[in-house]
C-alpha cells in the first residue's frame, strides 16, 4: 500500500487554499491546512476543507511540521494597501514568517512551495518577460514577494532549496471567493448589473491564470523530482493568455448579452459599491503594472504540465457558478469577498490589533 504524501498548506482557508486543499486530496495527498482564519468565514458556498492547524503563522513552530514533506506557502496579505498601515507593519511580519518557515524547512529536510507573483515585473515593456527578465516591483505587495524570493535564495544551498511559483494573475471561482481581482470582478459585475467598470484606461497588460491550473501547478512542484541546488522560479499561466484589461472586459461583454463596458472615471451619479471595485493603486486612470509574461518554461521542466482552463472558459464557468447560486448584487458587494476590506473591516472592529494579530490572542 503506498503511502500518501504528507503537505501543509498555509493559508488554507483563504481563496486559493479552499480549491487547493481537496484538489490535492483528489490527487492521492494527505492535507493539513494552516491558516490564523481571517478568511475562514468568507463563504460564498460550502468548502470542503481538510484539518486546519488555527494558528498566525508568525507562531509557527518546528513541531507544525512533524510527519510534513512538503510545505505549500500561500499564506500572505494580499494586495494592498491597507488604510491606516504603513506597509512596513504590514509586510515586515510576512517577510520574516516565510523566512522563518523557509529554515525551519531546510532543518527538517522539508520541500517548500512558495506563492510569489508575475506582479515583480511590474511595467514591463513590450517584450515578453521570462524568469531571467528584470523584476521592477510597484507595490509593496510586489515588493514583499521579491524580498522573500531573495531570501529564499540566500538560505538555499546544495542540500535544500524550494521552488518559487511566480502566479499570473488568478481568476475561477472558489468557495472563498475572491471579487477584488480583476476577471472575478468584471464577470461577477456584468452577471448581477449588466455593466463592465474599468478602473482605469484598460490599457495595461495583465498574464491571467485559472486557479484550477495553479492547482495542477502546485502539484508538479510537490512531486518534482529534479535535483535543487539553488530556488527553482517558474511562471505559472500560458504564454497566450496575455490581455489588456480592456480585452478581457470586451470577452466578458460578449459572454454576457446586454452588458455594457464603462469607466469608473466617467460615472456622472455614485456607484453602488464604488469604495469595493476602485482600485486604490490605480492614479488619474492609469495603471503602472503592466506586463506580459512568457510561461514556456514551466512547460519544459514540469512534464506534462499544461494549462487547461483559457479565460474564454473560465468566464463561461464562473458564469455557470453565478447562475446556479443564483449571485446577488449584494454578495458581490459583500465585503467577505474583498480581502483589504475584510481585515479593515475586522481592524475596525476591534477584532485585530494594530499587528493584524487577533484580539485578545484568541485565533
């Protein structure tokens, strides 16, 4: 009988985790998820997650990874930023958290999986950008996940290294959804409004990936059985799926009859919901991050890897999701599914301290 793979999996119960955690189990693994649990209720339909260790990762301790071969890395804060923090409270603890796990991995003989992003190349030019190409981080969040992949190489040696997975920018539903990322949101608004509200100009390219194929990609990377004597980085999207904002919102119009393309800069009455889908790193219409990204590497060193889910059938699923829900505009305007806004939210409330730590200790 063989044995199943023992993984952790942090940040379990936010949006990736919740897909991730009983894809995993569907391919033959033994999952332990690991999560302080922000997200744990952020529910837009049932999850089906595996045990989960509640505690803040700034706790974690040799003990988390006893009978663990390897760690997958989501926990983080994503997007930013956050009203009322400098970004140094606010990343300074992650950075030192995945460092601290890193070594705790190399101590122990532990695979470590970690979610970095394409968004450290930050304004590209017209080239296509692979993994030797200039990083140009324009946020802190872009910023933080470059700053661990440096230390991530400096604790890499012969004996131990992980292997960095430089996300395009996700979409695809998950019980933990997400509608603060870009082809979630635009879908999610044309299906509950009938109306596609840019941010900004659209100009700006983005690399956009399923998260089912982030899934599969995490699953190459657990079972990977080259040799690591220094942190193998690998994009993860497909080489084609590079869009404008504005392509994608023209294929999400034509997914849903009677939609209609708008710009947040032109609405002449207030928005319902306005302060959720304006984007806050977004300045006079014009969006800084733009890039696109060339994913034939993974290709070549992950056998068998390929992605599977195009945004044309994405959309198409996400919409097959709404319809049997059926989403209401006011879940699309639940702050549940809108990470800054949730833990502003919980902050403000007095059920987070000043260090994004719970109130009291409990978690």
């Amino acid at each position: 009988m063989t044995t199943k793979k023992k993984v952790l999996i942090t940040g379990a119960q936010g949006y990736i985790g919740s897909v991730l955690v009983p894809y995993l189990r569907d391919h033959g693994f033994d999952c332990v998820g690991y999560d302080t649990g922000f997200f744990a209720d952020c529910l837009l339909y049932a999850a089906d997650d595996s045990p989960v260790i509640r505690k803040d990762m700034r706790d974690f301790s040799p003990a988390d990874l006893n009978g663990i071969e390897a760690v997958v890395h989501l926990a983080a804060i994503s997007n930013d930023p956050l009203k009322n923090f400098d970004p140094g409270s606010v990343y300074g603890p992650v950075r030192q958290y995945s460092r601290t796990l890193a070594e705790r991995c190399k101590a122990a003989g532990v695979r470590l999986i970690f979610a970095s992003s394409c968004s450290v190349y930050g304004q590209g030019q017209s080239e296509m950008l692979d993994e030797s190409s200039p990083t140009d981080p324009r946020i802190p969040y872009s910023l933080n996940k470059l700053q661990i992949e440096a230390d991530l190489k400096e604790i890499s040696d012969q004996t131990w290294a992980p292997i960095i997975l430089r996300f395009a920018t996700l979409f695809g539903p998950s019980p933990r959804m997400r509608f603060d990322i870009v082809v979630n949101m635009l879908t999610a608004m044309a299906f509950t409004t009938k109306k596609i509200i840019l941010n900004s100009d659209g100009l700006a390219w983005r690399p956009v990936v399923h998260i089912q194929d982030v899934c599969q990609a995490i699953r190459h990377a657990i079972d990977f059985e080259g040799a690591l004597a220094r942190p193998l980085v690998l994009n993860v999207g497909k080489t084609s799926e590079n869009y404008t904002v504005r392509q994608l919102a023209e294929l999400i119009q034509s997914a849903v009859p009677g939609s209609a393309i708008e710009y947040l800069a032109e609405q002449k009455t207030p928005l319902a919901g306005a302060e959720l889908i304006a984007d806050r790193k977004i300045q006079n219409a014009t969006d800084s991050r733009t890039y696109r990204v060339s994913f034939e590497r993974i290709k070549e060193v992950f056998s068998g890897f390929e992605c599977e889910w195009p945004v044309r059938r994405g959309v198409t699923q996400l919409l097959e999701v709404f319809t049997r829900l059926p989403l209401t505009a006011q879940q699309f305007h639940d702050i549940n599914f809108y990470r800054l806004q949730k833990i502003e939210s919980l902050q403000s409330g007095g059920r987070l301290t000043g260090e994004l730590r719970w109130a009291g200790g409990k978690v």
